[in-house]
C-alpha cells in the first residue's frame, strides 16, 4: 500500500515539474520607439508589454536580459535572418522571438509586434503572428494599458511545448518460485523407491511364521515404492512446472492427479 502510495506521488510530482517546465518562453530581441525619447515612456510602454504575456503565463526575457546574454554574440543582435533567429533560440533556450515597434506622434501611438518561432521546419524570418494597435489621442498611462492589450492578442499564437509524459517506475518483478522443495521431494521419493525395492528384493522363500514376515516385508516395502513413486512424480513435474515459468499450484494438482 506504501509503496502505492510513493509510486502515484511520485508521478503527480513528476507531471507538475514537467508542466512548470513547459512553459513557453519568449525573448524580446527589440523594442523600439520612433518619436519618444523619453526612457520613462519607454520604460513604461515596455514594462506594459512584458507584463501583458507574464500574467498570461509566458516566460519572457526582456530587452536587457536578451541583450546581456547575446552580449558575446555579436552576429545574433539585431538580425532578422532565419540562422539569427534560430541561433538566438538555441542560446537563449526560447521558442519565440518578439519584435516590437512603436510610432508616436505627440499623443498618438501606433505599435506594431511581431512574433517569430525559432523551431520546426517553416522560415524563422517569416512571422507567425503580427498584431497591431493605435491610439490617436492617449496618455501615457493609456499607452501602457494599449501594450498589455497588445500582449493579449499574441497569446493565442504562442504555443505552448508539449509537456512530457511523466516517469512511473516500472512494477517491481516478481520473484521466481523456489524448486528447492520438489526438487528434495523427487531426491526423497527416488531414496524411498529405491528402499522399497531393496526390501521387497530381501524376501526369500517362506514357511510358518517366516511367511508373515515376508508379507509384511512385501507391505512395507510396497508402501515405499508406492510413496517414492508419488513423491518423485510429483517433485519432478512442479519442477519442471515452475522452471518454465507455470502455475505450481495447477502443476501440483495435474502431479497428483496423475
């Protein structure tokens, strides 16, 4: 019941680090404001963006954590070939590549991001998703909220990894049947036989009383071959029964019925 118990906790344990582990994830390799210079704006627009895909459940590396890690990879940044972005999912471990661009003109912002995958057989450089947004008159704290509604409309493209089935240890394996015993039993009957036919061979001819000897001589020493022979048959098929893997129960019945 114990070892039940490990067994299937074990298993939910396995299935929820697997799913902890199959969390998407996306690097943000470019975000960039044509028209606003200020790094509050950005900061804010960014910050908006990124949120709006972590309460979705993505993981996701912002601009300064995917520059930081292509620092010693200078042939990865700012590159929009199928090899860049392959390469940077290989060295940032990510399945998507986001791009990002805002425009803005006074109070007005138009954004457009674009997701890339980094896997599978199809173009890197070709996008699987492009979503955009505008507003003509917003304040900052509006443009923000854009950004997480922007995010909300690339979630659905983004897929998830396929989690891996969980690991269940197989059932330990049964210990094979013991010959031991049938094996003594078939000695032990060969013995008895073997005794029996040595005292019924020890008769000679018989008078008087010599005659009543003789007879239970020939009584006992048939009631040995008797039970030597049953011993011995018996012993010898549960052997061979459970060497070859049978039921020694049903290889004890058919013995003995025989």
């Amino acid at each position: 019941m114990r070892t039940a118990v490990a067994v299937g906790l074990a298993a939910v344990l396995s299935l929820a680090a697997a799913r902890a582990e199959a969390r998407v994830r996306v690097a943000i390799a470019d975000f960039e404001i044509a028209g606003g210079d200020s790094p509050a704006l950005v900061n804010q627009l960014e910050d908006g963006f990124v949120l709006g895909l972590v309460r979705s459940g993505v993981q996701v590396l912002d601009v300064a954590d995917t520059a930081k890690k292509l620092d010693g990879h200078p042939e990865l940044q700012h590159c929009d070939a199928s090899p860049c972005l392959k390469g940077i999912g290989q060295q940032l471990d990510v399945r998507y590549v986001a791009r990002v661009k805002v425009e803005v003109a006074g109070n007005s912002y138009k954004t457009v991001a674009r997701v890339f995958s980094t896997e599978g057989s199809a173009p890197a450089a070709l996008p699987i998703a492009t979503k955009s947004k505008t507003c003509d008159v917003c304040t900052v704290v509006e443009a923000r909220e854009m950004m997480l509604r922007l995010a909300d409309m690339l979630r659905p493209q983004i897929e998830e990894p396929a989690a891996p089935p969980p690991v269940v240890p197989p059932p330990p394996v049964a210990k094979p049947p013991s010959v031991a015993l049938p094996v003594v039993a078939a000695m032990a009957g060969v013995v008895s036989i073997a005794v029996g036919l040595a005292v019924l061979g020890s008769n000679g001819s018989c008078s008087g009383t010599m005659c009543s000897e003789n007879r239970s001589r020939s009584a006992w020493g048939g009631s040995l071959v008797g039970a030597g022979a049953v011993a011995a048959v018996a012993g010898g098929y549960v052997t061979f029964v459970r060497l070859r893997g049978n039921d020694p129960v049903t290889g004890v019945a058919v013995a003995f019925a025989w």
